[in-house]
C-alpha cells in the first residue's frame, strides 16, 4: 500500500510549475520516499505542500515515513 501512495505522490508532484518560482529543498530524511517516487530534491512551494499532505496519509509501518514525518515537523 505504501508504494501505491508512493506513486500518487510522485503523479501529482510532477506537475509542471513555473520556472521563476522558488524551489524547496527536500529533507535528507525524506530522500528514501524522494528516490522511491522518483522526485527532484527540490520542489515548488506547491509541490511539497502536496507531498506534505500526502506524506500525512501514508502508512506508520514504513520507517522511511516516520523518519520524514519527524523531519517535517521540526521543519
């Protein structure tokens, strides 16, 4: 279940977004569920609020999950 929200996130984070907005960094602890969904390691404003949002239905049972939970919340 978890890779089918893994490939969610990454149908609504590649969305195209405008050059001149400014990029977002992912943190390195969301690198692992980053790579699994195939994402840039910077994202749109838009684009991680989407990611966030998604990454707040994902599974509690993947550990990648909880380590980028914990690393948004200290944001």
């Amino acid at each position: 279940m978890t890779r089918a929200l893994a490939a969610m996130v990454l149908a609504l984070l590649t969305l195209p977004s405008s050059a001149e907005e400014m990029r977002e960094r992912i943190p390195d602890e969301c690198r692992e569920l980053a790579n699994r969904a195939g994402l840039p390691l910077t994202l749109s404003h838009a684009e991680a609020s989407r990611a966030i949002a998604y990454l707040s239905i994902m599974s509690n049972r993947d550990p990648a999950v909880v380590r980028c939970r914990l690393a948004i919340l200290r944001g």
